[in-house]
C-alpha cells in the first residue's frame, strides 16, 4: 500500500494507523484524527478496524477497535460521545454529560449528523464509508464542530447550518474557523444520477461547473468535497483556512473504507474531535 497525501500525515502506521490533517495539528488546543481500516480485531467483511455499530460486526470489536484508536491516537475512550447519523442535517450541542452516548451507552436521539461542544473531556465522534466528514475549528472562542455530509446532508446544506449553529451557541466568526473536508469519496469516482444531481443543479448560488460533471448515458459525476467548499465560503469561512483532503475513499479502499469499492460490504471509519 503507498500512502502518498499533500495535507493528511498517516501516523502510526505499522500498529493502529490512523490520519491527521497537517493544518490541525498546528491547532494547539484540540486533538482530531480520522480512522483507516487497518489495525482493528474484526474480521471477515470488517477486517480490521470496523468502528460502525449495528452494520453486523460483533458489538464487543467495535467497542475494543475504539479502545485500539483511542490508545493509538492519544484519546480518551470514556470521553467519546457519537452522532446518530441519518443524512439530515440536525446539529446537536454536546458537553460532558453526553459522555459515552452511542458508543458505551445507548443513543437518546435518532437524527444527529453534527455535533458541537467547548468543554474539555468530550471527544466527537461521527462516521464514514464515502460521505464527507467536515471538521471546524474556532480558533477564537475555542470551539469545535464535525459533521456528516453525505449527499443528502450537503444538499440540506449541513455546513452551513454548523456554522449558524457556532454563531448562536459560542460567537463563532466564520472568519476565525479552520476547517478540514474529507476524506471522502471524490469526483474521480463518485457517479450519481439525474434525480441525485438534480439537488446540485439547483443550488444557483453557488458555482456547480466547479461540482458537476456530465457524463454520458445520463450520469454525472459529483464533486460533493468542492460543494462543500463553496458552502463553507458562502458561510463566511476565509478559502486559506479550508484544507481539501486528497484521498479518495475509493481510490485507497485498501487503506480507507469505501461503500462504493466495497459494494456495501464493510465496516466503518470514524472522525475524532476534542479540546486539550
Ligand atoms: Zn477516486
């Protein structure tokens, strides 16, 4: 397997790997990372490292591939708390006492595709295989955000919502955040069709010849990672604090889970938030 990314570093690569984007780790009051599919217990159509509840993989492995990335990556497994992700575009607010929520204690929501917190001794927990995670950073008031934006979350516009969400909860000047976008699956791979690109054609705000390209027969290809580039701008987010990763989920479906390159038969990958 080459690694080869201009924004993401791979860390620990020949134990429990696991992803960092090289503009956060600038950031000295946060840790993030974003899980591979490498370095887990699961096996067959989850090896290894499949950190997706509830996809057919035995609860006891999911729980000690998240105990195996924590370790890894420096984070605190009693401090996780997950989203509840069902490609909407609800942003849910969480602290201290949602600690362990999805992961070691049951769910209380059933729609929570971002979460937000600025207390310490909570890490963020969403997750992927192809939809796009979107990490934000307030660098002012230190707060932070991830969500899950799938096709149909970008559509809802999600990281815009975020960004409003930041604005009433902790004063974020979309001027002072950094964000990250990715790893997903990119516009080399990522074919939809006439009712999903319809969504797209229709956000005239924005610039979709930069997201949409026609192929033949009806189909298109989407540039979900560039559409919510554009929405973070149209947010007040500054083009220089905005970091695009580079690796495709389909692409690397050997190091990155991917729906698509695996046909549905797959774990899943998580992204990481917290405050130092
Ligand atoms: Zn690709």
């Amino acid at each position: 397997m080459i690694f080869a990314s201009d924004v993401m570093t791979l860390n620990n690569k020949d134990e429990v790997p696991y992803l960092t984007y090289n503009a956060l780790d600038e950031i000295s009051f946060i840790k993030h990372c974003f899980s591979t599919r490498l370095g887990g217990v699961s096996r067959g159509e989850f090896e290894s490292m499949n950190l997706s509840f509830g996809r057919g993989d035995s609860d006891e492995n999911v729980t000690e591939n998240y105990r195996r990335l924590c370790q890894s990556a420096g984070l605190e497994f009693d401090s996780l708390t997950a989203s509840a992700q069902d490609h909407h575009t609800f942003v849910r607010k969480v602290g201290v006492n949602e600690r362990g929520i999805g992961i070691y204690k049951p769910k209380d929501m059933q729609s929570v595709d971002a979460l937000m917190t600025d207390e310490r001794g909570i890490t963020l927990v969403t997750y992927y295989a192809d939809c796009t995670p979107i990490y934000f950073v307030d660098i002012k008031n230190k707060a932070i955000a991830l969500a899950h934006a799938g096709w149909r979350g970008t559509a809802g516009r999600i990281a815009e919502k975020v960004v409003n969400a930041m604005k009433d909860s902790y004063g974020t000047d979309p001027s002072e955040l950094i964000c990250a976008i990715g790893p997903a699956i990119s516009k080399c791979c990522y074919e939809v069709d006439e009712s999903c690109c319809q969504h797209f054609k229709a956000m005239d705000d924005l610039n979709t010849e930069a997201f949409i390209f026609t192929k033949d027969g009806g189909k298109y290809m989407l540039d979900l990672l560039e559409v919510n580039r554009q929405i973070l701008i149209k947010s007040g987010v500054r083009n220089e604090n905005i970091t695009i990763s580079d690796l495709c989920t389909c692409c690397n479906s050997e190091l990155l889970w991917s729906h698509r390159a695996t046909k549905g038969k797959r774990g899943g990958m998580a992204a990481f938030m917290c405050l130092r």
